[in-house]
C-alpha cells in the first residue's frame, strides 16, 4: 500500500494568539516521553500494514524545531525502511528555533523540504500574531537552509489582521519573494474555536467574512505576477514546487497519522489517537476508528478537489442540472474530465451548491 506519513509534534516555545492546533507551551519536561510513545506508534502503524511504501512525510506542529535532533534520530530509523527514493520529506520550523546545526542533522536524517512559520515581516503584525520571533531570525533561518542546501523551502504568510492593506501586503509579498522561496502558503487569519484570540471574544478582529476574497485575490495576483500558481486556496507553488504531502490529502490518498490528534485516514475508515499529551503518553496506541459511508467520502471528496486547480473529476458530480449552471454562469470549467472552480476561493460555496 502507499501512503503519506504525518507526525505531530506538539510542542511550542509559546502559543500563539490565534492558534487552535493541538499545541501546547511550557511542556518541555514531556518531550523525551512524548518522543518514546510516538516511536511506539509509529512501529505499530508500519508494521500493520502489508508491502507499505511511504511516498511522503510530514512532520507537523506544533514546533517541530523545539526538539533537539538527536530525538528525530530512532523516528527516521524507524521509516527509512518504508520511505521511497522520491519521497517529498518535510518539516515545519520556526524562524527563532531553527539553527544551521539542526536542518544539517535533519537533512542527513532525510528532510528535504522545509516549511517556515514566518506569517509576517512587519514587528507590529508579528506583535499582533503573538509570535515569538524577530525579521533577523527569519533571515538567518533563510540563509540556514540554504547554508545546508535545503532545496525546498516553504514560507507561511497571515492576512487578514486589522493592521493589514494593500501597500502593507505589497511589502510582504516582495519580501518572501526576495527570498528565492518556490512555495508560500498564505493564510487569512481565522479566530477558530480553542484559540486564545476566541475565548478572548477577538473573532472580529480577522474581519473573516468582510475581507477574505477581495484581500485574498490582491495576495494571489502580487504572486501571481513573480511567477507562483495557485494549485489550492491558500497555497502558491513556483516552478510546479507543490506540496505533494498536502496534495495526496486533497486527492484523498491513504495517509497515516501518527501523534497525539494526529488523524489518519485508510480507505473508508478515519482513526484518531488521543488528543490530550499526558493521556497518549499513557498510551500511544489507543484510537478511535470512524467508518466513511461511500456518500462521506463523495462529499468530502467534492470540497477537497474544488479548493484546488486539479478540480473533481467529471463523473464524481451527480447533479448535472446544477453542473449545468455553474457552467454557463462560468463559476467552473471543464478540462480533462475535471471540473475545476474558476475562482478557487469560492471552491467551497461552489461544492456546497452541487451538495445540497
């Protein structure tokens, strides 16, 4: 079987503002634990599948980069077996956390992509954001990755604040570019349920209805322009630099969760270990299983596809007369046997249309 690999690492330096990941702060007497009970799952997870071939890894947060690289070593000793030649390998980090030593150890462990938790270049912004880190930091953790010849390096961006406008979002764009990057994921901030920004009753400071298309349409024509297409909603890939973890995801391909909430999902059944850290410490292996109905997997299989230039196939929309009108009203092309949304960020308005 083939099938993309996630590990969850929770652990932060601090949590930031808007957040709602299973991350935790102030943890750090846990790690070495935590490390162990994931290796104990991990084992379990490749063994319990025959001929498994793993086509890509994705190590999450979380902070990855808070843990000190000899702790990665038994995790990549455990996989090498089952990664592919080709495989894509990644691994977020953060700006302050991330040191040449660290990715020169990672990389001979495997790691061949990188993404970097830098979400703004202003210090306001950053302020805002409740991130950690300073410019100076991004810039040394850039020069770092390219020092160990990290090929592939992702950059995340946040609109959406209240300090965001066009001349400011300009700024930023032109910075990451700057930086030689292929690949930017940006993001409209979202004040989701379990983030501090929530319960602190911020939601309206993401104006997360007002501004999202129109402030996300500017974004996608500044990069646009420097040469990245828009493959999914919030991602933009130079020279066809995709994540393809991200993509076998959006493709509903087999993936294998591994970590406290880390989900999976196999064919029709979706697992989920526990979320809370002291509990999946006690005992990796417990999870909980949900069987997809065939119905399930088409509607989750109908958003998925329309978030991303790759689009549906043809033959996955049952309501024609509906197909018909997006159609002629050009909400959606079609090319190949695949429906493609003409204007991405209206993908799940647009599925929910053929849904209902």
């Amino acid at each position: 079987m083939h099938a993309s690999l996630y590990l969850h690492i929770p652990f932060c330096d601090s949590k930031c503002g808007y957040c709602a990941f299973n991350s935790l702060a102030n943890k750090n007497h846990l790690k070495t634990a935590y490390m162990q009970a994931l290796h104990s799952q991990l084992l379990f997870k490749l063994q319990s599948f025959e001929n498994l071939k793993i086509t890509s890894l994705y190590i999450g947060g979380g902070t990855p980069s808070v843990l000190k690289a000899e702790l990665y070593e038994p995790i990549f000793n455990a996989i090498t077996p089952y990664l592919q030649s080709h495989a894509e390998v990644s691994i977020e980090a953060n700006p302050n956390s991330l040191n040449y030593e660290w990715i020169c150890t990672l990389k001979d462990f495997g790691v061949n992509r990188v993404s970097l938790g830098v979400q703004s270049f202003f210090p306001q912004k950053l302020q805002f954001l409740e991130r950690n880190h300073q410019n100076s930091s991004t810039f040394e953790a850039i020069n770092s990755l390219k020092r160990a010849n990290i090929q592939k390096i992702s950059i995340d961006l946040i609109y959406g604040t209240p300090l965001c406008n066009e001349t400011l979002l300009q700024k930023e764009v032109q910075e990451a570019v700057s930086l030689g990057t292929s690949h930017i994921s940006a993001y409209h901030l979202s004040i989701d349920e379990g983030s501090a920004f929530f319960k602190q009753k911020k939601k309206e400071l993401s104006g997360e209805f007002a501004g999202f298309a129109s402030m996300g349409h500017f974004v996608k024509t500044l990069l646009e322009k420097e040469g990245f297409l828009q493959y999914e909603i919030s991602n933009f890939a130079k020279n066809s630099h995709f994540s393809y973890h991200n993509l076998s995801y959006w493709e509903q391909k087999p993936y294998i969760g591994v970590g406290a909430g880390a989900v999976g999902c196999i064919h029709n059944q979706r697992f989920y270990p526990q979320t809370k850290l002291e509990n999946y410490i006690q005992n990796p292996l417990k999870e909980e299983i949900e069987n997809l109905s065939e119905e399930d997997l088409e509607l989750e299989g109908l958003f998925l596809g329309l978030r991303t230039s790759f689009g549906v196939s043809l033959d996955k929309i049952k309501n024609t007369k509906k197909l018909q009108i997006l159609l002629k009203e050009k909400k959606v092309k079609e090319e190949e046997g695949k429906i493609i949304a003409n204007d991405l960020f209206l993908g799940d308005e647009i599925a929910l249309f053929l849904s209902e």
